[in-house]
C-alpha cells in the first residue's frame, strides 16, 4: 500500500510536468519558426523633411512599388538628425544639391533594416536617374558586422538573472520565509547580477575585443537586466513555485528572445511580435546595449526606465508572495517540509 500510494502522489505530478515540458517545446518551436522563418520588412521608417520635394517625391514613389519602407515626416533637418540618433528612424533621405539625395544610415541600429533601406532607396533613385549618397553615421562595430552581439549579450544577462532565480528556488524553496528571507534573496540576486555584468562586460571587451571600451558601461547595463529577469522569475515562482518556472520561460525564452527585435528589427516580425521589444525583458536590454554603446545614451531613456519597472515589480511581487505564501506554507515543528516550504 505505501508504494501504491507514493505512485499516486509521483504519477500526476510528473504527467503535469512533462505536459508542461511538451507545451513549452511546443511552443518554443512556434514562436521561433513562426516569427523567423520568413522575415519580410514592412514599413522601416526613413526621415524626411517637410518640404524636401525631391526627397519625399522618391518616398513616395518608393511607397508605391513597396510597403517595405515608410516615410516619416519632421519639420526641419536638424530634427530627422535627432530622430536618427534616437533610433526613432533607421535612416533619413535629404536633398544633397545638384539634384543628388543624402541617404544617412545608421546600421547600428539593425543592420538588416538598414541594408533593405539601402537597396530600395538605391535602386529608386538609379531607376528615377537620382545620384544617392549613401553613408553611415553609426556603424556597427567591425567585430559585430550582422549587429547581433547586443541580442545574445542581453540573452546571456537574461538567461543568467533567470537560471540564478531558479536555481536558488529548487535548493532553498520558490517562496522565502517572512522578509528576512525575501531580502537575503533580494541581495544574493543582485550581487550575482553585478558579478554577471561584469563577467560579461570583460568577455565582449578585453577579452573578445568586441567594444574594449565600453566596459563599465556594459558591466553596469548587464547588471540591470541580469536583475530584472532574476527579480522576475524569482516573484513568479515565488508565488506559483516551480511550476511557475514554465511561465518564466515562456515570458522570457519563448516571446521575448524573438520578440526582442534582436535577431530581426521589429519590422521584419509578425504584427503581433513587433511591439514587444519595448516592453519584454530581452527586448528591453538589447536596445538599452545598442544605445549606450552604439549611440552615446541616446535613446536609453525608456529601456533603462523599463528595466528599473520590471526590477520594482519583481521585488514587491517577491515580497508579497514571502509575506503571504512563504508565511502559509511554514510547516510547523516536527512535521516534515518539502523545498518549497523551507
């Protein structure tokens, strides 16, 4: 009788995680196949000046052949630079004298955008016998020509401020005891993500030579988004425990590394993906690495803002769920406690 009884309580548990297990693969191969496998640019917004005719008449003879570019319109060139540099748009189109038109890139940005700019831009103008000047004001890095060392640096900090969350809510329970285990947990999570941004910001610099002069600047933007996934999966978990595990990789793994705009610029994604970059963990922190070292801060403003929320979020969702669930679940003396009661 007690093996029969251990079997029921081992059976449904197992089922319920390997059903988990198969949704998320599932899932996973969705997201990744769905979003990827055939990425078609629509609507890469390019500046334009107000009342540039030359410039806005080749857009909109661009717009009419294909929506894989969209013209955004500012009242003065100084304010199409500032968008630029702002990554509000991948390129600007002006007149450049002599019936020529400036192209200004600014591939840091999303080299794949850029390049479909490029090419559409390019051939209007040869097939309207309008010279185009091409140059790039932010380039990407030569040792990151395809413009992905952001992305799977950002996935590098994610997935270690995740896996830290975890690892600590299988060996000392999803849920601390009161805020005296909330706050240990609180601290632990956060010096293990300046310890990652650090190791991170080495690796991409001296030792990889990718950006050997933006260490503290990714060191520090490494923490921040090491922190925030790891204060996000460790609130989640610590309300739903480890089964809460499956909804943080489905947040942070299965929609937020393709919706991230990492691989591919938004543009290129399905509608319903295109907008998460600016809100989803992994989108978050590569455009943060993007602007701090591609475009001087430029642009920070609101992933860094939104990083800071989502670490916010995560330490009172932690909290909480100490308080109340950590609370709850405090076995009383003498009786045995399982992981998540401990």
């Amino acid at each position: 009788m007690g093996e029969e009884s251990a079997v029921r309580e081992w059976l449904p548990r197992t089922v319920a995680l390997l059903v988990g297990t198969l949704i998320l693969a599932s899932a996973f191969i969705a997201a990744y196949v769905g979003a990827l496998h055939a990425p078609t640019p629509r609507d890469i917004p390019v500046g334009v000046v107000r009342g540039d005719q030359p410039a806005q008449a080749l857009l909109v003879a661009i717009r009419q052949r294909t929506t894989s570019v969209k013209a955004i319109t500012y009242a003065d060139p100084a304010a199409a630079e500032a968008a630029l540099d702002g990554r509000d748009v991948y390129a600007t189109l002006t007149s450049a004298g002599d019936g020529a038109l400036a192209l200004t890139l600014a591939s840091a940005s999303a080299p794949a955008a850029t390049e479909v700019v490029r090419q559409v831009v390019t051939t209007a103008g040869q097939q309207a016998e309008v010279p185009v000047q091409v140059t790039d004001r932010v380039p990407v890095s030569p040792d990151d020509p395809r413009g992905l060392v952001p992305f799977y640096l950002a996935i590098g900090f994610v997935l270690g401020g995740y896996l830290a969350s975890t690892v600590l809510g299988v060996s000392l329970g999803t849920a601390p005891r009161g805020l005296r285990g909330a706050g240990l947990r609180i601290a632990a999570l956060a010096v293990h993500a300046v310890l990652l941004g650090i190791v991170g910001a080495v690796l991409v610099g001296p030792v990889l030579g990718v950006w050997p002069d933006h260490v503290p600047t990714i060191a520090a933007v490494g923490a921040l988004a090491a922190f925030a996934a790891a204060m996000v999966a460790a609130a989640v978990q610590g309300w739903l425990g480890l089964f809460g595990t499956g909804l943080v990789i489905l947040l942070l793994v299965v929609l937020g590394n393709p919706g991230s705009g990492g691989v591919y610029a938004p543009e290129f994604l399905p509608s319903v993906l295109r907008g998460m970059h600016r809100w989803n963990v992994p989108g978050l922190a590569t455009d943060l690495i993007k602007s701090a070292v591609y475009f001087d801060g430029r642009a920070a403003r609101w992933p860094g803002v939104g990083l800071a929320i989502w670490v916010a979020a995560g330490i009172v969702g932690l909290i909480t769920a100490a308080l109340v669930r950590g609370r709850r679940d405090t076995a009383p003396a003498g009786r045995h406690r399982t992981p998540d009661q401990r």
